[in-house]
C-alpha cells in the first residue's frame, strides 16, 4: 500500500479574505491575476501523516524558510519559463 506523507494545501480561506477585503477597500481589480504563495500564506502544508519523522518536518519548514527568503537554491530541478 502507498502512504502519502504529507499533501499540499491550497488555503482558499486565505484567497478569500483576500479577494473580499480587497472587494469591500474598492481595491479588487477583476481580469488580473492575484498570487498566492508560501509567503503570503496561499499555499501551504496540509495534514502530515503522524509516521513522518520529525526531522523531517524540521528540514521541511527550514527549506519553506529559504524559499520565502528568496535564498533557496536548486534541489535538482530546473524550472523554465
């Protein structure tokens, strides 16, 4: 049997807040594109599975610090856009 260890987490109470706090300012402009991410807590880390190691949560969240830093680097995979 497979197990997953953790699942991302798209938080649509985050891109809601968002979206209706920006609405009810007059500042929410439609046909543009709002980003959500690690940073602003868009994105994120869904429920872990209890057998995951702990050190492995804490190498988890020190990558998800670098990453907000901007100071990751390459795992191994290169992205093009």
């Amino acid at each position: 049997m497979t197990r997953a260890i953790c699942r991302p987490e798209y938080r649509s109470r985050t891109t809601e807040r968002v979206t209706v706090t920006q609405a009810a300012a007059g500042k929410f402009q439609g046909g543009t594109d709002l980003v959500f991410n690690l940073k602003n807590n868009g994105v994120g880390v869904g429920k872990i599975n209890p057998a995951v190691p702990k050190s492995w949560i804490t190498l988890m969240n020190s990558y998800k610090a670098k990453i907000i830093a901007g100071t990751a680097r390459s795992m191994g995979v290169d992205v093009e856009g």
